[in-house]
C-alpha cells in the first residue's frame, strides 16, 4: 500500500492514466453503440409520442424502461440527430453518445470536487492523494460503466450535491437535487433517510415539496398533468410494486450473475435452473421473507449507526454506509453501479488517515478495502459470480463500518455525560 501510494503521489502518473483512459473509454463507448443509453433515448421517443416507455415491444413481459418518467427530460437534449429507427435501436446516434459521455466525464469531475469540499477536516494533500488511490482501484468499473453508456455516475452527481447543498443548509435546493437523482436510480432514496436523520427530522418538508417539483410540477408542465400520472402510475406498476408489495420472491426473481444485490445474492442460495425451471430447495414466500427481514436489519442498523452522531471524522463512513444501501438493496444491481466504489474507497482511506482513529479500526477498514478490491478484481472469476463473492465483499465492509459508527456514537455519548 505504501508503494502504491508513493506511486499515485506523482500526479504526472496520474494525469497520465487519465488522459489514456478518457479517450479510449469514448471509444469502446461508441463501438458498443451506446448500449444503454439506447434505453434511455427509447423513452424519450416514446415519451415525445404520448406513449408509455415502460412497455417493451421486443419482450411484453419484460420492463427494460425502469426509470421515473422525469428522466426523459433530462435526456431529452442528448437525442440530438438520433432517429429511432426500432425499439432500442437509433440511427445516427453516435453524437448522442459522445454528448452523454461528456455528461458523465463532468458529472465525475465535479463529484470528485464536492468529495473533497466534503472531506475539508483533512489536509487537502491527504484528501488528494485519497481520491486518487480511490479512483484508480474503481478504475475498471467506472470503465465498464463508462463504456456501456450508463447514468450511475450522473445519479452519483446529484446526490452528492444534495449532500453538499444541505451541509450549506439549503435544504430546498438539496431536496430538489436530491429528487433529480431519484429520478435516475430510485434505490438512492435511502439518502433520503439518511438526511432526514443527519436533520433530526426538519428535512422532511423540503424533501415533500423537492419530491412534488420534480415528479409532478416540472413533468407535468411539460407535458399535462394527465399524462404524467399516467407515466407515474405506469412506473409504479412496472418497476416499483413488484418488489414493494410482492409477497413472494418468484414475482421478482432475478439471478443474473451480474446482479449483486442482496435479493440476487440470497435467490442464488435457495433457487436454481433457469426462466421458467426455477427450482427452489425452500419455498419462494419463504426467500421472500428472508431478503425482507435481512433488508430490513440492514436498513435499521445504518439508521441507527447515522443517528448516534458519531465523531466527525467519522461523517464520511456514514455517506459510504448509505451508499451501500443503495448498492445492496435494490431488486437486481449490476456490476457497473460498483463504480460508485471510489467513493467508499475515499471515505475509508479518509477515516484511515484520520489522526483519531485507532490502530485496531485502520487495520480493520484497510483489510475491508483490501477484500472489496480483490472482489472487484476477480469479477471474471465464474465461481465467484455465482458465490456473490462481489456482494458478500461489500455486505463486510458496510459491517464493518457501521461497527465503527456504531461504536463512535457510543463512545461520544458516553464523554459527554
């Protein structure tokens, strides 16, 4: 590690690596076609005419459209000359890509930069060099997202800056881009959560009135009441009922080797075969409960590990903690979201380099961050995937610093009394 550190302390490297990457990512990104952003731009079209972007002509029983309708806006402008000439499919769509790759390099840039205004107990140089040594162990993965033109990175962007907007105590403007980041990935509303608690409870009217601009007044502006809520009952019955009101996991199975998260991960343990000859060794109710219980534990002891007012050193591992949630929890997550690991990765680097941290916590942390990368490196490896070798690696770590947390909380608790 202190080699490595020696290394990335040299910028010139540094920059290097950069100014290789950028390039050749926009490269591969415009040979594989934009291959998600074709989704994206797939809703906009069908968005444009007045027809519902959650259902899927190539497949009916499969939704691929799992956003909030309010991202169609967001898209709208890189449609550029793009011309749908089938479902999921666009003629003259490079521009779009490079345009959306852009998008995604500036939404990087400036996450970075609210990171480091997060991290302002730190000498800016530790900081620094903990960013950078965050960033090239995630390099490969915030490649794969790059690459596949993705929107995490964006979604990453706006609720890092809800963070830094409310730690300004703006708390409609946080609220409001908080909301934009939901509208890209919906598991993020465990910030919600986390803000509310970090508030004792005063951001709620804000998050209200952030929520009813960005789903419903600024939609419905631009295109009628009517047909916003019928979007927003369309992405409720789509993407958000199978999982908030199943009661059985054969509603929402989903075990992808790709997918992460905490329901893939324990479905693999219980389920086997393929669509339509899934085999479950216990009942499909009863691995719904468990995925519900164990989601539930989860969820509660962040709360509580946020709630304890640990030291402020110590703020950072809360975000991180947070950001598991949003990682870990949600129906299926693919390898790319795990980009968001640069993040994690300074958040503990951070707390490592923090004067008051003891011993035993810097081994413990650096020991996580160890096994999270070897996770990340050893993706290829199919015995992992099917172990969720990639999951459990990221389950310990936010164990581990809730531990922490949990155990500053308690520790500043009991000086102050």
């Amino acid at each position: 590690m202190r080699a490595f550190k020696r290394i990335v302390s040299f910028n010139i490297i540094f920059g290097i690596i950069i100014a290789m990457f950028i390039p050749a990512m926009a490269i591969v990104a415009c040979r594989r076609d934009g291959r998600d952003l074709r989704v994206g731009l797939f809703g906009v079209e069908q968005v444009l005419q007045k027809k519902s972007p959650y259902e899927n002509p190539t497949d009916p029983n499969r939704t691929i459209f799992r956003y909030a309708p309010g991202i169609t806006i967001l898209e709208y402008p890189f449609l550029l000359k793009s011309k749908m000439a089938a479902p999921f499919q666009f003629e003259g769509i490079i521009p779009s890509i490079l345009a959306w790759y852009c998008a995604e390099i500036l939404a990087l840039i400036f996450s970075a930069l609210i990171l480091l205004k997060l991290a302002s107990s730190l000498p800016s140089s530790v900081s620094w060099r903990n960013l950078k040594i965050g960033f090239l162990m995630s390099l490969p993965l915030i490649g794969y997202e790059l690459s596949n033109c993705q929107n995490k990175l964006i979604a990453l962007f706006f609720v890092l800056l809800a963070i830094l907007l409310f730690e300004r105590k703006k708390m409609l403007l946080s609220a409001i881009s908080l909301c934009i980041g939901l509208t890209i990935y919906i598991p993020l509303l465990f910030f919600t959560l986390y803000l509310l608690i970090k508030s004792r409870g005063r951001f709620v009217l804000s998050f209200i009135a952030g929520a009813l601009a960005v789903f419903i007044i600024g939609p419905s502006l631009i295109w009628g009441f009517n047909f916003n809520n019928f979007l927003l009952k369309e992405w409720f019955d789509s993407s958000l009922k199978p999982f908030m009101l199943a009661n059985s996991y054969a509603s929402y199975i989903d075990l992808r080797v790709s997918s992460q998260s905490l329901p893939s991960a324990i479905g693999r343990m219980f389920v086997s075969g393929h669509t339509e000859t899934f085999k479950y060794s216990i009942s499909p109710e009863l691995v719904h409960i468990i995925i519900k219980v164990f989601s539930a534990v989860i969820v509660f002891l962040s709360c509580l590990a946020v709630w304890k007012r640990p030291k402020p050193t110590s703020e950072g591992l809360g975000l991180a903690v947070f950001l598991i949630l949003a990682l870990i929890i949600p129906l299926y997550c693919i390898y790319y979201t795990w980009a968001w690991l640069f993040v994690i990765y300074f958040m503990m680097l951070n707390y490592i380099s923090s004067p008051g941290s003891s011993n035993a916590e810097k081994k413990g942390l650096l020991i996580l961050t160890s096994v999270m990368f070897l996770s990340t490196c050893l993706i290829g490896v199919s015995a992992l995937k099917q172990g969720s070798f990639i999951f459990w690696a990221t389950f310990i770590s936010w164990l581990g610093m809730s531990c922490v947390l949990l155990k500053d909380g308690f520790n500043k608790k009991v000086l102050t009394k």
